[in-house]
C-alpha cells in the first residue's frame, strides 16, 4: 500500500492511498473460491461449479465487497501507522477502482479527516470555586404546610339560602352548544365545579358565582385559540347549567390529622418529607451553580483549537432548535430582535464553546480512566423508566434491544463523573447563603460533553448530543 499525505494544515490532514491492483485480485479470487463453494446453481453440482461461471455472475458484487473491506481496512491502518486520533468520521473517496469486475486496477482513494486537538491539563488545584449552600428554614416548611391543606379542603353542603361564592363548589349538570349544535365531550352530569379554581374555559366556573340549587343559567364563553380540541378552539360556546347541590370549604387546620389524611402518622413525617425534598432541590441548584462555575473556569484556562466540523456539526444542531423556535413564535425576545448574521455569530460562539468543553471533559476523563460501569447504566436505564408509570418493563426491553438509546444515557454520567473529579482536586470554598439568593443567578448548566466514551471517530451528534441552545446564553 502506497500512502501520501496530501494535505498538513493545523488539525486538518489528507492522504491519496493506492493499494496495488494484485493485492484486490487476490483478496476477489480468493472470495470468488469461498463462494463457489457454498453456491447452489441449477445444471451444476455444489462445489463443481467453474470458477468462470462464477466470476460471470458475481465478479462485480464480489469486487464492490471487496474493494469496500480493502478501503476500510486500509484506512485505519493509515490512522493507526500515524497515531492519528480522528475528531470525527473521516470522510473516504474512491477515486481509481474497477467498477465493472472485468478486470482489476490499482485501487486508488482518498482520506480527509480532522484530528482531536493536542490539550495541555489546567492545574486543578488552582481553580478556586465557590459552593454556596442553603438550609430549609422552618416557615418555608409552613408555608408548604399550609399550601398542602388548601389543596385538601373539605367540603359541607349549605344548608342556607345563598348563592355560590369564589371557594365554594357547585355540583352541576351542564350542555354545551355551539351554533346551536350540542358538541362531543360537551355535556355533564353531577360535575363538581370549584369556583375560583383553574382548568376551566375562562368565565365557564366564574359564570356560576351566585347560582342556588336549582337554579339554571346559560353561560357564553369563547374556547382559547390554544384549546386542545381543534375544532372548538377559537370558537364562542354557550352553557346550559343547572345546579343541584352547593358545597362549602373548609380548610383542615395544620395538624397530626391532617398527616394522618396523607398517610403517614403524624405532621412530623409531612414535615420531614417537605424539609428532605426542599434540601434536595436547594442541593441540586448549589451542584448545578457549582458546576457552572468550575465549566466557565475551565473554559478560560485552556487554549487549543477546536476541529471545525464539530463546531459546524455542534451549530447546526444548534441553528436548528432556532429555526424551530421561530417557526413556532417561541423565539425568545431578545434573539428575536437580531439580525440573523449577529444570531448566527453569537450561536457559533457557542457552539465552539460546547465542542472545546466537550474535549477537555473527555480528555481529562480519558488521562484519568474514568469510565461508566454497567451497574451505573443500570440504575440510569431504571430511573428513565421510571418516568413512565406502567410502562417500566417496555421502557427497559426498549434499551436492551436498542443499545445506541441506552448509550445516550452515558454521557451525562461520565461528564458527572469528570466534574466531580476536578471537583475534588480544585480548591471550593463554602458559604451559606439564603435560598433567595442560591436562586438569584442563573442556575441551569451548559452541558458539555455527552458521549464521552463513544470512539473518537463518532459524529458529533453522538458526541455532544444533550447540548443544548438554552443551555447558554440564557437560563433555564
């Protein structure tokens, strides 16, 4: 094999590879003889058939399989002779090979690829971070308290002669028409309706204010132009109501019933499961400020260049969601009033940004032989099934038999697992804080790097495939 290097610019490189015409006749007669073989032909007995009548019907299929193996296996001995670590796929064009299997020439190709970059580690030690930490303090669990027995009211019928009154419920029976026409899914019976709640057509519950059992009323309102069901949306709609039975709340006081009412034995349990949730939530939110951190340090202080098809691989996954988002009016305000020159400056930025983090984790991850075990994938693949109330099992044979989805999985787990190993070597200073201002910044992290262990030659999509745009500039 006959190897030139054609191009040597920065990360990119080139090579023209020619691999004589005798080694492909040898590796095609070879494959023509093991094909003979096996081959069933009608008028001929197994084994006996000529090797013309074989090389007649399938010298040009053998030559592409041939000559696809020979290209593969070439190239990465190209790769391997160099020590050459592809960022991506590298790109492989045929130029000279015969197409027809008459005859066989030289096969000539040619490899193009961009090399992962040469990266010099930051003394971790000298990072100096800052954890901030907030407790859960008694009257947040109080007001929580007190939220919860709002939301279980109990509720006495009214004896007295009144109308309905915001908080109170109206047990209804209800048409619903437009044009005239009753609608599907329009009509009720025995429906309590809570005045003042939401979830409701806007003025259907409000409509009711004043009503007495027995009492029937038409209410007109107009579907959201955003109502589910498509064909009512946008449209006025009118109510027939009739009440039958008027109920009023109460509010249960904060006390061991009402932890009773939950399930558990008391209010101390209520209290305890609030106050654990609450710390876990102000503990998540001091991890993520943590991690934003240290990924905006070591984003200043390493300087290498980045391999130009991740970056342009990582902007138009980018360029995409922006395109999305305007299609769909969610364009956030501010992008919106850019030029799309400016727009697509500022989403580059931050595409590099992502692909250089995204190098740095996996090579720091690399160096140091951080991995992710099965049992750790394991307990992921559990935890993503266990979004699906009912639907574990399928989730999880889902996985199994599509290991490329259990794999997305893994790079949040390794780039954990590499901040966590910086974490312990950088120098992180605690400080207390109030929960309000724990949230006063913006909490969300730029995901750097999620498929840290696919091979080096992967697209960037499986590279960096759980960055996303929202994850810089603005917060979640």
């Amino acid at each position: 094999m006959q190897v030139t290097e054609t191009l040597n610019d920065g990360l990119k490189r080139a090579y023209s590879v020619v691999v004589p015409a005798g080694d492909i006749e040898t590796r095609r007669t070879a494959r023509l003889t093991e094909l003979s073989r096996s081959l069933r032909l009608p008028g001929f007995r197994p084994g006996k058939i000529p090797m013309s009548v074989v090389r007649t019907r399938y010298a040009t299929a053998v030559t592409a399989e041939v000559v696809e193996a020979q290209v593969n296996a070439s190239t990465q001995q190209v790769l391997s002779d160099r020590g050459l670590r592809p960022a991506m796929q590298p790109k492989v064009e045929v130029i000279s090979l015969d197409t027809d299997g008459a005859g066989v020439k030289d096969l000539e190709f040619k490899v193009e690829l961009e090399l992962l970059p040469e990266i010099t580690m930051p003394d971790f030690a000298a990072i100096q971070l800052t954890r901030r930490r907030a407790t859960v303090a008694e009257e947040t669990v109080d007001k929580a308290l007190a939220e919860i027995a709002g939301r279980n009211k109990d509720f006495a019928e009214v004896t007295e002669d009144r109308g309905a009154t915001a908080g109170d419920k109206l047990t209804v029976d209800f048409l619903g028409r437009v044009d005239g026409v009753a609608f599907p899914g329009g009509t009720g019976t025995d429906m309590d309706v809570e005045l003042g709640a939401t979830g409701f057509v806007p003025g259907f519950a409000e409509g009711m204010e004043g009503m007495k059992p027995g009492e029937t009323r038409t209410i007109d309102v107009v579907f959201p132009e955003t109502y589910g069901a498509k064909e009512l949306a946008g449209k006025p709609a009118s109510f027939e109501i009739t009440a039958k039975k008027l109920s009023s709340a109460s509010v249960p006081p904060v006390d061991d019933e009402l932890g009773k009412k939950l399930g558990f034995e008391g209010l101390d349990g209520v209290r305890q499961i609030i106050t654990e949730q609450m710390q876990r939530e102000y503990d998540n939110l001091s991890r993520m400020r943590l991690k934003r951190e240290l990924l905006d340090n070591l984003a200043g202080s390493v300087d290498f260049p980045a391999p130009e098809g991740m970056v342009e691989a990582e902007f138009n996954q980018i360029w995409q969601r922006i395109e999305a988002d305007r299609t769909a009016g969610k364009l956030d305000a501010e992008d919106g009033a850019k030029d799309d020159d400016t727009l697509r400056g500022e989403y580059r930025a931050i595409a590099m940004r992502r692909v250089r983090l995204g190098l740095l984790l996996a090579d720091i991850g690399r160096s140091n032989s951080i991995t992710v075990g099965a049992d750790e994938m394991t307990r992921a693949m559990r935890a993503e099934a266990g979004r699906y109330p009912g639907q574990e099992q399928q989730v999880m044979e889902f996985f199994r038999a599509n290991p490329q989805a259990a794999e997305t999985l893994r790079g949040p787990i390794y780039e954990d697992k590499v901040v966590d190993y910086v974490l312990e070597l950088a120098t992180v200073t605690e400080v207390s804080v109030t929960p309000e201002e724990l949230a006063a910044e913006p909490a969300e992290t730029p995901v750097a790097f999620a498929g840290a262990e696919q091979p080096a030659a992967e697209p960037p999509a499986a590279e960096l495939e759980s960055a996303t745009p929202a994850a810089e500039p603005e917060p979640a």
